[in-house]
C-alpha cells in the first residue's frame, strides 16, 4: 500500500559502490545476513539508487484483538521534489518474533496474491504448540511498490501487513496473575529505491549501505539502504492465561460436560431408533 504526504527533505540519486552498513544491526539479525552472504556468494547486482532520507522513518501497529492479529509497518520515504523519474522501492524487513506468537506460513503464501510481502521463514514453526514449548521464530519479509513519484509530494508511505498469532501460555500459580506479556520489538528494516529512468542524472552522495539479498528467491545480493532502528516502538501484547489453582473444577466440569453430551446423544439415537422401528 503506498500514500503520500507532505515533506521538505532531499532525496539523491546515486551510483553504487562497496559500502558498509550506517547503523548497528540486531545481533540476530546480523548473524542472519552473515549466512545469505556466505550462501550466495559474489552474484551482487549493481544497481544505481535514489538514497531516501529514512531517519526514524518506520512506524509499526498491531490491529484487531484477541489471537489472531495483524502487524501493519509504514516506511515514509522524504522525496525531493526535483526528482522527474518514477522509481521502484524495495522493502527488506528481519522480524524475530518470541515464542509467544508464530506466524502460519501457509497464510502468508496465500496473502502473496492479495498484495502481501513474501515472506521467507528461517526457523520450524508447529503452529499447534503453548508457548512455553515453543521457540524464536525469524522471518525475512521482502515487498516491491512500483512506479512511484516525487511529483505530486515529496513523502511517501509505504505500508506492509502480515499476521500474527498468539500462543497460549502455561496456566499461572498465582490468583493475582491474569495475563501473560509477549513482547513484539521493532523489526530491521531495509530499504533500495531504483530509478526507472537510466539516464537520471546523478548526485554522488556517502551513504552506508549493506549487502543483503534482492528478493525473496535469495539468487543475488543488491546494496539497501538501512533504516535507523527505534526501540521505543517494542508493542507489548497481553495473553489471559488460566489459573493452576481452578484445574479440579474445570477438569470435573468438562468430564462431567462430556458424559452428558454423551448421554443426549445416546438418547437421541435410542429415540430415533424405536420411533423408526414403530
């Protein structure tokens, strides 16, 4: 999804060079760019960019309640007005989700064709299992907005969604403990923006960069753009969890539930039977 808003800040085109990355990345996330590197080698494609101004440019909101929610990203890009060219914006986002939530990876193939990012899941994911039998999960998730202007604003906004699950948790010992806290922190976030016009002029600018792969399909590395991180957007969701001390009443009340059930429907069978064979 892309919208536009107002901004004052300059946006440069330039040309590719080896660079370094400009702001400390995500242990994890890190070691994970580390492998793809080492897994695809020296296939990098060289590209000519136009560097955004991205200082503090990502906002995050989890919608909908209860389970099953959605995690809604925004990128807002500050264009130069000068910029005659549509472009193509790439979004390269490393998600390390706790082990009180998952993602179910057939859903996001299914919300490729309705727009969604694709999305590559590094670790195993049993969507069946609590939380306190589950582990990390890191998801790589890649999105292309094309044909992109400067011309009618110089921001634009760029927003990506996929959803997220929450685990249930082990039941607590104590009365005064309702709810469970998964923590969702903010993601690392990449970004290269590609001119459709070639003969763009070019204004030669020291940006830092990182290598990283192109897309989903990881056959190649391309330089991104990285995306100053903000702490301060970690979303903090609740889980009611159950209380150890009610097992004996909801252990006897759901086998007790169950003969019933059982009985009814023994009963609806007898009845039926007897009123056929009269």
């Amino acid at each position: 999804m892309v919208s536009f808003a107002h901004c004052t800040i300059t946006v440069y085109i330039l040309m590719m060079c080896c660079l370094v990355t400009s702001f400390q990345l995500d242990t994890k996330s890190e070691q994970i760019l580390d492998d793809l590197r080492k897994k695809i080698g020296n296939q990098i494609d060289k590209e000519r960019l136009v560097a955004v101004d991205v200082a503090n440019a990502v906002s995050r909101l989890i919608q909908q309640r209860g389970f099953h929610r959605n995690v809604t990203t925004t990128v807002k890009l500050n264009m130069m007005d000068n910029i005659s060219s549509n472009f193509t914006c790439h979004i390269l986002m490393i998600d390390h989700i706790p082990s009180g939530a998952y993602v179910d990876p057939d859903q996001l193939k299914n919300r490729i064709d309705f727009g969604g990012p694709q999305v590559v899941i590094l670790d195993e994911i049993d969507i069946e299992k609590p939380e306190y039998m589950s582990g990390e999960i890191s998801i790589i998730s890649f999105q292309t907005f094309k044909s992109l202007s400067s011309s009618t604003s110089c921001q634009i906004n760029l927003t990506m969604s996929f959803p997220l699950h929450l685990r249930y948790h082990r039941p607590s010992n104590e009365s005064t403990i309702n709810f469970a806290n998964v923590t969702i922190h903010p993601p690392d976030t990449f970004i290269r923006c590609i001119p459709d016009d070639t003969e763009s002029s070019n204004i030669n600018q020291d940006r830092k960069l990182i290598l990283a792969p192109c897309s989903y399909t990881k056959t190649k590395l391309c330089h991104w753009q990285s995306i100053r991180k903000n702490e301060g957007m970690s979303i903090i969701l609740q889980v009611p969890v159950g209380q150890q001390n009610d097992f004996v009443v909801v252990f006897l009340g759901t086998v007790l539930c169950v003969i019933a059930s059982v009985l009814y429907i023994l009963y609806v069978l007898f009845k039926s039977s007897k009123d056929i064979v009269t």
